[in-house]
C-alpha cells in the first residue's frame, strides 16, 4: 500500500547553515510552504562542532562561535514557524522534483516539491584518498572527526599528535588538541602553501609554537594496533618525497586534514551535472542546477571558507527557489546563459553561466585561485573587451576570491558570447 | 634609540593582511599593510599586549541532548593567559538547562574576564 505523496512548495536537503540561510530567504520571498529535511538529531549541521570563534564577521559584524552563529539562524527559522524534520535522510531526489527520505518515525516517505535546494554539506577527504603507505592501525583520524569526538563527545582522540595537511580544520585542531594537553608535533603540508587561513596558521600554530613544514608529506605509518609512529620527508617540486629527508615522529595519533569534498551522491543520482573542479552542480546565475527547480548552494556546490558566504549564497538560493515556484515552471530552458569562464590562474567560478535578463542588478561570482600569487590582477572581461581589472596584493588556493558583475555591463553588450575571469600580471 | 621591524599578519577576518609594524623603545611608530582601521589596531595590541579569545568546551550534566556544552571567554584575554583558562576550567562542569551567554566560571584566572556558554544545552 503506497502513502499518497505530500506536496511542498520547497524542500531543503540539509539543515546546516546553508539550508537554514535558503529556507529562510526563501520563506521570506514570500514561499512559506518550506519544509527542511536534517538527518542529524538537531539543526546547525557543522557548526556545531566548530566551537572556534571567527564565524559571522561579514553578516553580524561580530565574531562569534559555530554554535552561536547557528542558534541565529536556528532561532530566525523558528519564529518563522519553519517545518523541519529531524533524524531524516534523503535517498533519492527525482528529475521531477520528488524526494524520498527514510526516518525511524515516518520510515519511508515521498514528497513533490515545487523546487528543491540542495545544501548537504561537504565531507572530509578520507586516508583512503591519499595511498599513504603503511599499516592501518588505530590512531588515524580525519581531522573532523576528532573533533566531533573532542568537542561533542568529550573525548580526546590522544595525546602525542601529527597532522598531515594544513586545512583549516587540521589548523583548529591542532589547537584544540594542544588546549585539551595533548602535543602536537608539527603539521606537514605537501604542498609549499598552506590550504588554510593565515589567521588560522597564526593563531592556531604560530601562538603554541607548533611547526608548519610545507612541502612534506608522511611516507610511512607505524604500528599495528595503534600507530606508533610516522615518518615524514621532503617532497620535490613533483611532490615525490627526497630520500633522506625522512624524520620519525613517535606518537599515538596522526590527524588528517586533505581536503573537503563537496556531497554530491543525491545530486549525481538525480542527474545533475557537475563540475569536475569543484565536484559541485554547475550552476547559473540563480544558482540553479541542470535541473530545472533543482538549486544548491553552500559546501554541497562548493567548498568554502567562510560560512558568512555560505549563508549569502543560501540566501540567494533560496530567493530564487521561491521565483521559480511562483513564476510555475518554466521547464523548457534552450540555453542557460552567457558562459562564465575561468582561466588563466583562475580554476572555476560559481556560477558557470550567466542569463542576463534574468539577473539581479549585480551578481556576485566566486572563484578560487591555482596558486599562490603575489601582486596580480584579476581581470573580467566581456567578449575580448576587459572591464575589470583590480590588483590583489596576496591571492592564495585556501582563500576564495570574488568579482562583481552588474547587469547594466552585460546588458550593454549585444551578443555577449563569454564572460572571462582570468588573472594577469599586468 | 633602538628600532624594531615586526612583520604580522593580522588575525581580525580571512583577509590575513600582512602587517609591518615600527617600534622604538617599544613604542608603536607605525602599522602599515592594514586595509582597515582593525588592523591597526592589531599591529599595535600584537606587539605590545597580545590579546585572544579562548573557546573550548566543558562537561554538561542533566542535558538530553548534550554531552558537553562550548564555552568561551566573553572578551580577549592576554596571549600569556591561554593554558591558565583552559587549566582553571579542566575541572568544572555546567547544569542544564544552559542557555548561549550564561555565565559558566565568572573571572577565569583572574582576568577579570567571564567564561560563558556558547551552545544552548
């Protein structure tokens, strides 16, 4: 016997800060029939583990903790009366916009939504990415686990420390650990900048006195119950490690900060198309997927640094989640807009398509950079015509970049065939 | 007249400026490769007293859904003063129900500054 399927207006696929930030924006463009939908027992997603504080300096002018930053959002959505439902996941996301979830509750259910916004988040690069030689023995976390287990759980993952990779969460880890009474040995980081924040490198590292050795990675892994000891080395401009180099750490832990990667199982299964850059939907200008009524924003479309952008974009998403569903559908799309390409220092943008008569009068682009770079330009141009051109003293891999784009700009260009952001040396 | 030369980088947001701070005498002379009013405000407190918020997380008793509830300074404290707060809370433990900004340890290590709850619990 099949339930008969509930209709919503909009579904959010994830209650951390981008879906709160989307079901918000969107109930208050005037769709009140927003339902969330969270498998976590509690809203706030990542940020409640993030105990740090530094969150919110762009949207509250204050530095606040994940958990503060989250219970704004949290209390926002319940003045609002937003429906969320706790302990649910979702299985399955069709081309035609029905959701499937499961919870211990409802078991299995099935909703039409009007629009659906995805915002589930990221997850950690795990060791099995990395071909680290070695056992396998205990002892090996992602950074974000251990501190999941320290910050939540109460638990401290052990007491002599070796990070490998110098993202933020390994950053803030290697604090967090030292303040619990553990040591920390030294963060390796492969490659020769670092994939955090400076402010990270600075307070995080440079306060406790703990080493950052760019252009090292660990070549060995120690132990068979527990590690007990790793060995790391230099690595060479093709990050192959020189013979010689190699210093041994003995120590019960080894923490591993490699990277995020975007969570795009339920994207991929519906049919999205996505970038093998970011690893996120490619979107246009409204943060719409290749799937008419299908928007994401937040870590699901790409990583970012700072949930103050994250929350903006959700925002925007869910704006125009809300358009699309008063607007009714408008399913036949021929074409998604002018191309936005990256090149040139510059690995993608968000977003990858721009339909100018459908924009707001600016349109924020992100992007990230290939490398460290110092006095650079970032350029805009339309067509073979610049029309941006800004100096950045310092632009690094682990901090994401903007432009502006104004509509009056594009929409002076007939025939606007590509719009290009690139970096230049002059 | 002894001239000092410190090269920071500013803590206040991600944009991470790269500051050049003068000194004479310990005194600051001047900041400069700050984008904003914060950074030079930092340049000056970072060399002559550094200051930061500490966050960290206790024990919570009679919360359902909680374990441990995070905590933090509620202002900066000195540099010097890190391991003095998280030592004087290693032992203390909240009561739910906690609310965000209820006062976990009043005065922590004798900065004059209140270590309050960060997470409802």
């Amino acid at each position: 016997m099949s339930k008969a399927i509930e209709q919503r207006a909009i579904v959010v696929v994830g209650g951390g800060p981008a879906g709160l930030a989307a079901g918000i924006a969107a109930y208050e463009a005037g769709q009140t029939d927003v339902l969330i939908l969270e498998r976590d027992t509690q809203l706030g997603g990542i940020l409640n583990q993030c105990i740090h504080n530094g969150f919110g300096l762009h949207t509250f002018k204050e530095e606040l903790t994940g958990p503060e930053y989250a219970a704004r959002y949290i209390q926002r959505a319940d003045e609002l009366g937003i429906e969320r439902r706790l302990g649910t996941m979702v299985l399955d996301i069709s081309q035609d916009r029905i959701v499937t979830a499961v919870s211990p509750t409802e078991g299995i259910t099935q909703i039409k939504a009007g629009a659906v916004i995805l915002a589930m988040g990221c997850r950690e690069r795990p060791r099995g990415a990395l071909a680290t030689p070695g056992y396998r023995p205990a002892g090996v976390y992602s950074a974000g686990t251990a501190q999941r287990l320290v910050n939540i759980e109460g638990q401290l993952p052990g007491r002599e420390v070796v990070i490998l990779g110098s993202g933020d969460i390994g950053l803030i880890m290697a604090r967090r650990m030292t303040l619990e009474g553990a040591h920390v040995a030294c963060v390796a980081e492969i490659m020769p900048y670092s994939g955090g924040l400076k402010r990270n490198i600075v307070q995080c590292l440079d306060d406790f006195g703990i080493p950052l050795l760019l252009s090292h990675t660990v070549v060995d892994v120690e132990g068979r119950d527990r590690v007990e000891a790793v060995t790391i080395a230099e690595v060479d401009e093709h990050l192959r490690p020189i013979a010689g180099t190699e210093v041994r750490y003995p120590c019960d832990t080894l923490m591993l900060s490699v990277g995020l990667l975007p969570e795009n199982e339920l994207s991929r299964e519906a049919g999205v198309e996505l970038s093998t850059v970011t690893r996120g939907p490619v979107v246009d200008q409204s943060l719409q997927t290749s799937i008419p009524g299908i928007f994401a924003c937040g870590n699901v479309l790409h990583v970012h640094d700072l949930v103050d952008f994250v929350s903006q974009e959700a925002a925007a998403a869910g704006a125009n989640a809300a358009r699309y569903v008063a607007g009714g559908s408008h399913d036949a799309v021929d074409s998604r807009g002018v191309p936005v390409s990256a090149e040139n220092g510059v690995r993608y943008t968000v977003p990858s398509f721009v339909d100018v008569d459908a924009m707001d009068d600016t349109l924020t682009v992100r992007f990230r950079v290939a490398n460290e770079y110092r006095n650079r330009y970032v350029s805009v141009y339309l067509d073979d015509e610049r029309i941006q051109h800004r100096k950045k003293r310092v632009m690094a891999p682990g901090e994401m970049e903007q432009v502006t784009l104004k509509k009056a700009d594009l929409a002076a260009r007939e025939g606007l065939a590509k719009i290009t952001v690139m970096l230049e040396e002059e | 007249m002894a001239q000092e030369i410190r090269e920071l980088i500013c803590i206040n947001c991600p944009m991470g400026c790269p500051l050049t701070v003068t000194l004479e005498d310990g005194e600051v002379l001047s900041v400069k490769g700050n984008t904003c009013p914060r950074g030079d405000s930092y340049g000056r407190k970072e060399v002559t007293n550094p200051t930061r918020i500490v966050t960290t997380s206790v024990p919570v008793d009679g919360s359902k859904t909680e374990r441990m509830v995070s905590v933090k300074t509620e202002h900066d404290i000195p540099k010097g003063k890190i391991f003095d707060v998280v030592q004087e809370l290693a032992g203390v433990r909240a009561q739910a129900p906690v609310a965000i900004g209820d006062v976990i340890l009043a005065n922590v290590a004798g900065t004059g500054v209140n270590v309050i709850a960060t997470k409802n619990a």
